[in-house]
C-alpha cells in the first residue's frame, strides 16, 4: 500500500519515535486487538502525533511521569473509550483521535476490507458511529486536507 501522502502530512507534525514491533505486538496483547496495516504502519514509522492537522494516539516512551505525556496513549485512550462508551460502540474498538471537543475517532477492527484496512468512526452528538474514512491512512490524509465529512 502507497502512505506517501499520509508521510508527507505526518512529517509536518510534530511526532514520537519509531515504535519498535515487539512494542506494537505488546499494545496488541494489552487492547486485545490487531492494528490495521496502516495504523501499523504509523505507530512503526511516528508512534504519535501532535500537530496542525490533528492529535494522534499512539504508543511513545514516557519515562517522566511527573508531567503529562506530550501524545495522546493509544492504550489507555482506547480502554477509556471502551469504557465510557460500552454498548454503544464495539467492544474492541481502537481510540484513533478526538476533535478537542466532543467528537471522538475510532476504529472497529472487526470490519476490514480485502486489504485487512478498519474503517474510522466518529462518535460524538447527531454522529453517534457514523463512518468517516475507509482506513486510518485515508482519516489522516482526509483530516488533514479538511476534507473529513460527518
């Protein structure tokens, strides 16, 4: 698969490191679920992102714990979204990001195309689960170019 354009707009921001992938494998085990191929891909080439375009979740060293991380942590936002929103999205659902206000992205890991690609959700007031973007590569490259409808 081509994520020259979501590299390109994700080398503007500012990110973590490379995540190496026993630490993907060990974030699978711990949320119970497989990152899609372009999530995968992300995490091994950024980890995380913070920038103009949007706030990425996403795995990243965080030995200070006196402060706050700088990314958001996909675990731990993925296991709060599990949580607050229990029986109103899948169970497995993967925490991709948020608009700073009350819309949240997320994706489902039980659907997939032929490729093994999730599609992203939002959830948030009149856009309860309605889908935004066929993979994580397309919601990054959509968000980015505000082109993201819902």
């Amino acid at each position: 698969m081509d994520y020259s354009e979501m590299i390109f707009l994700l080398e503007k921001t500012f990110c973590a490191e490379p995540v190496k992938e026993s630490d993907i494998l060990n974030a699978e085990l711990e949320i119970g679920t497989s990152f899609s191929p372009s999530h995968r891909f992300f995490l091994s080439k950024f980890g995380a992102s913070l920038g103009n375009i949007v706030e990425l979740a996403g795995i990243f060293n965080y030995p200070d714990k006196s402060s706050p991380p700088q990314w958001m942590d996909v675990i731990r936002y993925t296991k709060e979204l599990r949580k607050d929103l229990k029986g109103d999205i899948p169970g497995n659902s993967i925490f991709v990001s948020h608009d700073g206000s009350e819309d949240t992205f997320y994706i489902d890991p039980d659907l997939k195309n032929s490729d093994g690609e999730s599609p992203v959700f939002v959830w948030g007031p009149g856009v309860e689960g309605k889908k935004v973007a066929a993979s994580f590569a397309e919601f990054v490259v959509d968000i980015a170019n505000d082109k993201l409808d819902y």
